[in-house]
C-alpha cells in the first residue's frame, strides 16, 4: 500500500488567513506549519 500523503509546512504568498488552500492543505497535512505573507514575502 501506498504511504499517505503529506507536507511539512506550506508558503501562501500575498495570502490571507482566509484562504481556501489552508483548509485544503489541512485536509492533507492537519499539523503542517503555514506561513502567510505579504506580496513581498515578509509574514503577515
């Protein structure tokens, strides 16, 4: 059988909290580390 897929951490950049690739990425990776930032790279 196959493993699982997962992810470690993830980069949203010039995100918001709000978006529905968190969720999705949750869906996947529940104690993945998200990093949301700016247009600029710098975390908001």
């Amino acid at each position: 059988m196959a493993e699982p897929i997962g992810l470690d951490a993830a980069a949203l950049v010039a995100g918001s909290v709000d978006d529905p690739g968190i969720a999705a990425l949750r869906e996947l990776s529940p104690m993945a580390v998200v990093i949301v930032t700016d247009g600029t790279g710098i975390p908001l």
